[in-house]
C-alpha cells in the first residue's frame, strides 16, 4: 500500500491479488464509494455491475457486519 500518485494525499493505492472478478466484485462493492477498482477493467467493471444490481434491486446486497449469511 502507498499514497496515491498525484492526489491529494487522502488516499491510498493498493495492488491486490484475486482469481475471480466476479467473486471479488462483491467485496469490493461493500466499500462503496471508499474505493476505485483502477485496473484490470473486467474487475472495475464486475464492481460497477454489481453496484447498479444492488441499485435496481436485483442483486444480492452486501452483508453488513453481525449480520448472518
């Protein structure tokens, strides 16, 4: 993890590893707008699909903390 290159120093960037754009998606989801998916483009787009699916409620919301799964 490092501060973001040319901001404001109020993020910061991380490079992360997963198999599964579609699995991770998800997760990534669950941080709302505290993240941006920068690369590579089928994750940052599985997390935008995501998000409109929960939107139009037709996806599987996140699981908020304490709650059961």
């Amino acid at each position: 993890m490092r501060p973001a290159e040319g901001g404001d120093g109020d993020w910061d960037e991380a490079t992360l590893t997963f198999r599964d754009a579609d699995r991770f998606a998800p997760y990534l989801a669950r941080f709302a707008d505290d993240v941006v998916v920068l690369d590579p483009p089928d994750l940052r787009e599985a997390v935008i699909q995501h998000l409109k699916s929960v939107l139009a409620g037709t996806g599987a919301h996140p699981v908020e903390e304490g709650e059961a799964r």
